[in-house]
C-alpha cells in the first residue's frame, strides 16, 4: 500500500513540476531551410517555393522553465544515472535542489494546417495551431513526502496548478521594398478553448497513524471549458 502511494507521488511531482522532455525550438531559425521563422519574424526571406506543414510531424513545439533544473531532479548513483526518488542517495543530497516554492512552466504550439507559397509580390503563410500553457507551484513537501513516505505530516499548502488551451489563426505576408529592405506582418486571430486553476490555500496529509491516514484540505478551483458544469 505504501509502496504503492509512493510511486503515485513520485509521477505525480513529476508531472507537476514538467519534467517532461521537452525543447524550445526557437534557435532553429538560424537553421538553413528552416520553414517556421514567420511565427519569430514575419518579414523573413524565403528562397524556398513553398512549403507544408502536417500535425505534430511538421512542427510541435515545447518550451519549459522554471525554478529547478535537471540536476535537481536526476541524479548519479555508482555511476548510474537516476533520481532523486534512489534511497542508495542521501536524504539531504536528494532534497538540495528543492526550495519552499518550486514552480515550472510549459509551452506548447502545434500546427494543424500550415503553408506557406510566393504570390502578390512577397511570401505568404498560413496557420492554423494548437496552443497551450501549463503552470505550477509545488512546495517542498511534495517531494519530501514521494522521497520519504514516514509517520508525519506533510503540509502541502500552497500547492497550484493553471493551464490555458486556444487555437490560433495566422495570416502572415512579407516583401522585399528596396535591396536592403524587406517587411512583413502576420495578423491573428484567437479562439479559447478552455482554461483551469486550482489553487490549495491550506493542504495537509497526516500519516502519524500507521493504521488511518487522513488529507484535509481547503481549496479554490476555477474553470473555463465549453460543456463544464460543476
């Protein structure tokens, strides 16, 4: 049962805090062909015909950060690569990279339909994309707890979670005015999806009793989705 409970914080720390693999890709403008440098500059020169984009393989996106790195979370042991979860890893050791307030932030952008061609004297683009944004704050004892599941409270105040879904609708056109002048502009429009935030202003787990564990909790939650009735 404790094992079990335990494994169940570990993924869900993980999953708070986003340490999901993830990559900005915004340096790849500088890439020779790179198709996608309109969304960080409209008046970009295009060489290329044309081009399209298919979901998720055309381009997808993601973009973390946030108070801790991956040193905090992964660690070496006998060489090994592993987390900060390893009981082989000292407590104090495994727990450094944590502070009070440990907050991380995700981006997300994929384009549904996107193209881009030659036409009305400069390049054109269109798009059509998914886009997102996650946040949290989780308090050190969210990582004590799924560390070291002992007889204690743990207080997990202040434990909160956002996140925002909504399409975007791109038209960009861009043109050469003189040999060294070229300008661009890109117009969106914005469609929300849905948007949530839970906030726990008072949390606490009491596992003193080996027998009986108890939560109690006073929490705030809003929610913006299409169909939701609470």
């Amino acid at each position: 049962m404790k094992t079990t409970f335990k494994n169940i914080l570990a993924v869900a720390a993980f999953g708070l805090c986003g340490t999901v693999s993830a990559q900005n890709l915004n340096s790849a403008y500088f890439l020779d062909g790179y198709a996608y440098g309109h969304q960080l500059n409209p008046a970009k020169d295009y060489d290329r015909k044309g081009y399209v984009a298919f979901p998720v393989l055309g381009n997808l996106n993601m973009g973390l950060t946030g108070s801790l790195s991956l040193t905090d979370v992964f660690k070496f042991s006998n060489g090994k690569l592993t987390t900060f979860m390893n009981p082989n890893i000292p407590m104090s050791e495994a727990l450094s990279g944590f502070s009070a307030d440990n907050n991380m932030a995700m981006d997300m952008r994929m384009d549904l339909i996107g193209f881009g061609f030659h036409a009305w004297g400069g390049f054109n683009t269109f798009n059509l994309s998914l886009r997102s944004n996650m946040g949290a704050n989780v308090p050190y004892d969210m990582f004590a707890m799924a560390r070291n599941l002992t007889n204690k409270n743990y207080d997990l105040s202040g434990l909160s979670l956002d996140g925002q879904v909504w399409a975007e609708l791109g038209l960009g056109h861009s043109r050469k005015v003189t040999d060294a002048w070229r300008v661009g502009g890109k117009l969106k429009f914005l469609l929300g999806g849905a948007q949530a935030k839970i906030h726990l202003k008072q949390a606490n787990v009491n596992l003193r009793d080996s027998q009986k564990w108890s939560f109690a909790a006073e929490a705030e939650a809003e929610m913006s989705i299409k169909g939701f009735s609470w």
